[in-house]
C-alpha cells in the first residue's frame, strides 16, 4: 500500500442552506472557502428554490448572495476539488454539523467524498468550549453576516486568534509549574503532584480553570511519567 504523502492544508468553509424539518433534505444555497494562504472560493447553487427560503433566510441571506452565476451542485463539487488540489483538506468550520452534510451531499454521500478527505470536520465553537469559551472579538467580524464567503473568512481569523491566545495560556501555565511548553513535544513532570489516578494527574496547579484548561489539551501518560501534547489546534 503507498503511503498519502499529500500535504495537509487547512480549509475553513461556511454554507447558507435551506432546513424545512426532517421531511425534507437540507438544500444548499451557497458555499464559500478559504485556505492557509488566504486563496478563495465561493459558490452559488443553481439547484436550490426561493420559494423554500423561510422568511428570515429572505431577508437575511438571499439579499447577499451577490453576483456570481449559479452553479450545478455537480459543477461546485468539481470546483472545489480544484480548489483543494493537490493538497489533503482538514476542514474547519463554525457550528459545523450541517455544513458538514451539505459538503458531503455534494459528492453523493459520505463515503463518496474523494479518496483521502476526512469524514469529519473540525468544529471552532467546540475548541473554544474546551478552553472556557472566551468571547471572540468584535473586531474579527469582517464583510456581510450570512455570506458564506465572508463567514469562512471569518471563521480563518477565529482559528487565528484562537491558536495565538492558547498558545500564550499554555506557556504560561507552563511556566507556573517550572515546565517550557513547546507544540509538539512531550513533558516530564516536576516537583511532586498533588495526586495521580488512572486517568488524570494534578500537578502544582489550582483546580479550576487553569488546571481544567491544562488538562484538556494534554494527556498524562502514567507509564512514563509524560505530558503529551494532543495539538488541539493543528
């Protein structure tokens, strides 16, 4: 078997979409991308019915879909794995759990996504539940709410801010109990804990947030006395 040697490239992603309840399937309205590099994508479907839209989609959605010439979803599919191309995508997005399906639909089903894309996309308001919730700053909001392009922008300066911000916490919970915190690597405790089960270990830590915080990012392996960064945010 060879081995997917394809570079990882993150893609953050955003879909305006059309939910009547569970008699109906979603129907996507439009899509938008934006990778690493900041390049972009954005879509409207051809296939989707006005006359579907609720009321709040009316008004706060169809009104800035802009100018692009509507697209089969068979011709979005195609483009947008040109537009990952050549690279393997790690897909992030914002409540995230119907962008997900529609990403999916676009190529059939779930297992009919291209060889080597996850099933799966990683979603930013779960990581910032895990490290507390903070409020995102006002100023990250950028162009039109409910744009699916400016939306996946959005969602890129979330993960941004987020990954700057966690990295700060983490050197300096780090530096409280004596350890350097690097990415990556892994830590050998200091000093004595305060105790240790099967499946967690306080160290000279608080309980509480800092060391609840400290906690979800790194595993304690017990057999060798190591801290194991997870990369939450890789």
């Amino acid at each position: 078997m060879t081995a997917d040697i394809r570079q990882e490239s993150r893609i953050f992603y955003d879909t305006e979409f059309i939910e009547r309840g569970p008699d109906y399937p979603l129907t996507l309205i439009s899509i938008g991308l934006v990778n690493d590099k900041g390049e972009t994508y954005y879509a409207v479907s051809s296939e989707f019915r006005e006359e579907d839209c609720n009321d709040w989609v009316k008004a706060n959605v169809l009104p800035y879909l802009g100018g692009s010439p509507r697209k089969t979803r068979a011709e979005i599919a195609n483009d947008i794995v040109q537009f990952v191309y050549p690279d393997k995508p790690r897909w992030y997005g914002y409540y995230s759990a119907y962008d997900h399906v529609l990403l999916c639909q676009l190529f059939g089903t779930m297992i009919q996504l291209p060889k080597g894309w996850p099933m799966y996309t990683r979603d930013l308001k779960q990581m910032l539940d895990e490290i507390g919730n903070p409020r995102v700053p006002k100023d990250l909001n950028g162009g039109i709410l409910h744009n699916a392009l400016e939306d996946a922008l959005w969602n890129k300066r979330v993960y941004e801010w987020v990954s700057r911000n966690h990295k700060a916490r983490m050197e300096a919970l780090f530096n409280d109990i004596g350890l350097s915190y690097k990415e990556g690597n892994s830590y050998y405790k200091r000093g004595e804990t305060k105790g240790m089960d099967e499946n967690r270990v306080a160290l000279q830590l608080d309980e509480g947030e800092g060391y609840y915080g400290f906690y979800a990012d790194f595993g304690f392996e017990r057999a060798t006395g190591q801290f194991v960064s997870h990369s939450v945010w890789e």
